[in-house]
C-alpha cells in the first residue's frame, strides 16, 4: 500500500467536511502512515488460508419480522433539531451531493 | 434556461450508434421499513413514521427486515438472476440533509443478485434482450423541500425543509449492463424496459409500481459512439426520469445532445443531467468528480445474509406467471390478432379485460367495451381507464341488455355515462331515464312512411337497388324516434316496405 502523504488527507478532509490547517495537514499525515503500517502488519500474519472477513463473528441472516413497532411523533422526533419548520427539519439549502 | 445544441434524431443515428444503461429503483411496499420496525407509508403526516433508527441517533442498532430480503430474492429471480450464496451490506458515506446518518445503507460488492436478464418485446413485436448487471438491496432517503426562490427548485432556494418519512424505506436497485445495437429504437426500448420492470415487480406484488409516486424510478445512462466503434464513449445519466413517456424522450432528447456535442468536437462530459418534464429537455447537475468518492466500507452493525439454497426454491415456487408468458396464454385464449392485443396492452387494459370475462362476458365484448367506450372516456378525463372503476359486471349487463334486444347499443353507451355519473346499476338507469327500444312495429311504419315521404328521391335510389342508400331513412326514422327504435328491425321494414330483398 502505498503511503498516506499530505494530498490524500487533505482529499479526506475535504470528503469528510472537516477543516483542516496546514500544520494539522502536516501532522495527520504522519500520524496516519502510521496507522496503516500498523494495521498492514495484521496481513503479515494472516496466512493464505485465512479467509478476509468484514465480520469477526460467525453470524449471519439476523432478521426481523415485517411487524410494525414504535415510532416518534413529529415533536419528538424534531426535539433534538437545532430548527424546524411545519413539523419538518429546517436545514441549509445546500446544493445536491447525494 | 436552456440553451445546449441537439441535432436531429435521425441525423443523430446516422453518424452515431447510442449505449444505453438504467438504473431503477423500486420502493418495496413491506409493512416496515429495511433496517427499523418504523412503518412504510406514503402520504402520512411528515416525521410520524420515524423512530431512532430512521433519524440516525447515535447507539441504535439497525436489524434487517426479513420480508424485503424476501422480495429482494423474488425480484431477483424474475430477473433471471443468480442469487447470491452470501451477501453483505455496505455503507455509501456522504454528507446531504436526507440521509441524517450522513451514510446510505446499500450494497457494494456483494448483491443479493447478479447476472440476469430481461427480454423486452417492442411495440412491433421485435424482443430484445436486456443483460442485468445486479440488483442490489439499499434504503431510501428523506425527502426535502426547497423552499424560498421562485421556482421551488434548489437554485435560489433559502432552506429547505425535510420530513425522514421515506427514510429507511426498502429500495431495490436494478443495474443493467450496457445495452448496445439498440440503434434508433434506443428511446422506445428505454419506455420498454422500464415498462417491463415495472410490470414484474407489480406482478409480484412485491412494490405498489406507482411511477407517480416515485416507487419506481429511473436513471437513465447514454453514451454515443461513431458507427463501428467498440469504445464506448463518455456517457452522461440523467437523473429521476419518473414516468415511462419521461424515459422515452429523455433517452432521445440525450441522444440528440449528445450527438450535437461530438459534431462540434468537444468531448462529451461526464455528469448528471436534471430531466425537466415542462421543456422535454436535460440541464446539467454537477460533474462526476471527487464528490462521488463515497468510501463504501462493509457494515459493521448488520451481518451477512445467507439464503439457503432450500429458501431461495421455496421463494421461487410462489413466483407468479411472467408477464410475457400471461400475455401470450391471454392472447391464445381470448382469440385477438397480434394488432389487436397489442392495442389493447398499449391502451393498459388487460387485466380489466382479463376481470370482465371472468365475470361472464364474450372477449369480443369485453374488448369491445374496453376498446371502443371506455379508453376514449379515460383519455378525456385524462386517466388510466382502470381509474374509471367501471365494473366488469356493468359491462356484463349491458351487453346482456344490448343481446336480449332491451337498448341498443347506443343507448347502452348513454347507460354507461349514468353509471359512471352515479347514477345507480344500469337496470335502475333504463328504468329511470325511460329508455327502451321500441320493439311495436306501429310507431316504427309511421315514422317510416314519414322518412321515406321526405325523401322520395332515396326511396326511389332504394327501390332501384342501392340498398346503400337506406342510411338516410333509417336515420330520418332514428332521429324520430329519438334514438329509441332498434336499427336492425327499421332497416328490415324498410326493405319490406319497399318491396325490396337483399
């Protein structure tokens, strides 16, 4: 793997909507290269014969029945919401990402 | 505004050979929604149908909701597709107001299905098949409202207002693979496929399919090529194409622009296009670039799905006939020409006519009530003729009335009107508005005598054998009789009257 230079986490950043200054730039970058030779070394250790997971725990098809269950009145729900208009979360019009 | 280069269509397909891919999202119409016990249900008051789980609070734990994976695995087969042995969620990381996670819950690399294929009849009946890439399981977003600025679009918007309601609805993506050799039938074949996807997950009961209300949605990719070229080339996807005629004339109207942009020189971009229903035409979004880094890493909170092979056969046994399969055994049994069916399909009332001689009547009347009185009256109110709710029984009662001699067909059309008014059952409606055909042959000769004295030149023209001519009596004697004599029985007294046979 390659290292994590200064580019990629100011790309980071920015995907993440985190400002960052130079110094911190500076700093994270170090720190992360560090982070991922730590965590390359867990490859060193796994053999071939060890399949790559997602999932530490041998579990699967974990489901719920199609029941309907609680929900929130739009008051509780908009409680914690720093602003809110006609029972709706009011938010900035910030223009389309998704 | 609006101001991009299209070229001809057919210019277009002379020098150019179009790719197309789509993308649709089908909303699953389960009691619940894919990770929390929250019901899925459209048009309630905004933010009732939330809990923890839609709105992303901190600590929740989503779990799986076994009915959406069921019909997830059912959309999948009527896909054609391979299901998968093991398939995992994934999270699409990105920061927009109608995912409060600030992640979508989708699947990356591991579709619950993969590798299928949908065969799409064309309007002349030409199939054409469409390879799917996968079909993925995923969980829809908010809904926002921009509110402030003129248009109620996001440009000039001051806030907008969002209700989670959708939040965490079941959503099933449909990727196809590229479709190439589609060549100038690429719009009708985009209408078609997206018609044909439509239909199955209606079929299967597994969506309520309404396009209007954004159950089935279509994103739709076209790239053009020079003729005899193997690169594709950059494609643009326009977005939220949400009605079949949509999908038609976004898919041209692309191709057009896009066509216009290559004769210029320029490269095409790549990006998403807003399809605009008001101006038959696309606006671009943004380019695809940095913003589509989405991180996807698998889900942590939400183990693998694993669907027994033994599930998967069980699920498989309860699939519905294939559209394609009940349209041909339809045909066969109600015995109409290729023409004919394929109008019938295109007007959008097979199913009633499939309901109207279950209950009792003829498939030439039933096609005959479809075709002939109700499509035109559905087209003037400017809905699906199914809308009308006129009952198949109605229609069963009428032709009787119409068989048995009671009214004629034109007053069984009049009869129809007052149903469809409220009138009450078409029995109450002969009675009420006194219509009866006049069966005694008295009023019927004098109203004839009538006719043919005011006419005496056609009596002649009759007389001398051009029975043809015996229009303008029988209507002389309709028009007295306002409409009430039987037709068939005037012509036959006329013909006697004047000594003629035939």
């Amino acid at each position: 793997m390659a290292a994590i230079n200064r580019d990629d986490v100011a790309h980071l950043a920015r995907l993440a909507h985190i400002e960052m200054s130079a110094q911190e730039l500076d700093r994270m970058a170090g720190e992360l290269a560090v982070i991922v030779d730590s965590v390359k070394s867990v490859s060193e250790a796994a053999g071939d014969d060890v399949p790559a997971t997602s999932h530490p725990i041998p579990l699967n098809n974990v489901f719920r029945e199609d029941v309907v269950g609680h929900t929130f009145t739009a008051e509780q729900a908009l409680s914690g919401a720093p602003d809110s208009d006609e029972n709706r979360f009011k938010v900035p019009a910030i223009l389309d990402e998704a | 505004m609006n101001t991009d280069a299209i070229l001809s269509f057919e210019e277009a397909m002379e020098k150019y050979d179009p790719v197309l891919g789509f993308e649709v999202h089908v909303e699953l119409n389960t009691k619940t929604k894919m990770f929390s016990s929250a019901p899925n249900v459209f048009g309630d008051e905004p933010n009732t149908n939330v809990n923890e789980v839609d709105l992303g609070m901190p600590g929740v734990l989503p779990v799986v909701n076994k009915a959406a994976i069921e019909s997830s695995i059912k959309i999948g087969l009527a896909l054609n597709c391979k299901i998968a042995e093991s398939c995992r969620f994934a999270r699409k990381n990105y920061f927009y107001p109608d995912t409060p996670k600030n992640f979508q819950t989708s699947q990356y690399d591991e579709p619950i299905a993969y590798d299928g294929y949908l065969d799409i009849e064309l309007s002349d009946g030409t199939v054409f098949r469409v390879e799917i890439e996968r079909a993925h399981m995923e969980e829809d977003a908010g809904k926002l409202t921009h509110m402030g600025g003129a248009t109620g679009r996001i440009q000039g918007a001051d806030f907008s207002l969002v209700d989670y309601n959708r939040a965490g609805v079941p959503l099933v993506e449909i990727v196809t693979k590229p479709i190439e050799g589609a060549g100038s039938r690429a719009p009708e074949l985009a209408k078609a496929y997206v018609a044909a996807v439509r239909e199955i997950v209606k079929n299967l009961g597994v969506s309520d399919a309404k396009m209007e209300r954004g159950n089935v949605r279509c994103d739709a990719n076209v790239s053009l090529r020079p003729h005899g070229r193997e690169r594709f080339g950059i494609r643009s996807e326009t977005k939220n194409v949400n009605s079949l005629r949509a999908v038609e004339h976004a898919v041209r109207y692309e191709i057009q622009r896009h066509a216009a942009v290559l004769d210029a020189g320029e490269p095409v971009i790549q990006e998403t296009r807003h399809w605009h229903e008001d101006t038959r035409t696309t606006t671009s979004g943004r380019a695809k670039s940095d913003a589509d880094d989405y991180r996807y890493f698998p889900e942590p909170d939400l183990v693998p799905v694993v669907p027994s092979r033994q599930w998967i056969e069980e699920l498989r046994a309860t699939l519905p006939e294939p559209p394609a399969a009940r349209r041909k055994r339809l045909q066969a049994d109600w015995g109409y020409s290729d023409l004919e069916f394929r109008d019938v399909v295109n007007a959008g009332v097979m199913d009633e006519i499939e309901e109207t001689i279950a209950a009792g009547a003829s498939a030439s009347v039933a096609r005959k009530w479809w075709m002939g009185e109700i499509v035109g009256r559905a087209k003037n109110a400017d809905v699906d003729p199914g809308q009308l709710g006129v009952q198949p029984a109605t229609i069963v009662e009428l032709s009787r009335m119409v068989e048995e001699g009671k009214i004629n067909n034109k007053m069984a059309s009049e009869v129809l009107d007052g149903v469809l008014a409220g009138e009450g059952t078409p029995a109450e409606i002969v009675e009420k508005r006194g219509l009866a055909v006049v069966s005694d042959d008295g009023p019927l000769l004098e109203a004839i005598d009538a006719a043919l004295a005011a006419q005496p030149d056609v009596a002649e023209k009759i007389r001398g054998g051009k029975v043809q001519a015996i229009g303008a009596i029988v209507g002389g004697v309709m028009k007295a009789t306002r409409g009430q004599a039987d037709a068939g029985r005037v012509k036959e007294l006329i013909l006697e009257k004047l000594g003629v046979t035939v």
